[in-house]
C-alpha cells in the first residue's frame, strides 16, 4: 500500500529540479535558492500572486488537472522571483 506522500515525491523531484533549472537562469549564489525553500516552507506558500494562493490552487480541484499543476508552477516562479528581488 502506497500513501499519498510516497506517490507524490517523484513530482516533487520534478517540481523542484524545474523551479532550480529556472532558478540557474539567473545567475544567483545557491544558497538564495535554499533561502527561498525554506521561506516557502515557513509560510510564504500562503502569499497571494495573481488572486492566488500556491496551497489553495487545488482546493477545488483535482491536483493532476494540468490547469493546477500549471498555476501552481506559475505561482512558485513568480514566488520565486520576487522573493529574490529579480
């Protein structure tokens, strides 16, 4: 028997080698990369971009509908983005 979270760690390896490849792009030290990590996970996941909120973008929603998964990517890019000032 599989939980949701071992079902779920192969799209988190995606999502963050995708969000690190944008990241690259920018030419930044790595460490800014950890610091925008880890401010994700101490609540800026709840900041609104857009009229949207990155933990509520799927509230309604199934998380494999392609609409989600591109807003959520959409969200944490521009999360990204102006966390780092960029």
């Amino acid at each position: 028997e599989t939980t949701d979270y071992t079902t779920r760690i192969p799209l988190i390896k995606l999502v963050n080698w995708w969000l690190f490849n944008k990241f690259t792009y920018l030419e930044l030290d790595d460490g800014k990369f950890a610091n925008f990590l880890t401010a994700f996970k101490n609540g800026l996941d709840n900041k609104e971009i857009d009229g949207k909120v990155f933990k509520e973008t799927d509230k309604d929603r199934s998380t494999k509908c392609k609409s989600v998964i591109s807003d959520k990517l959409d969200i944490l890019e521009k999360l990204m983005h102006e966390y780092l000032d960029v």
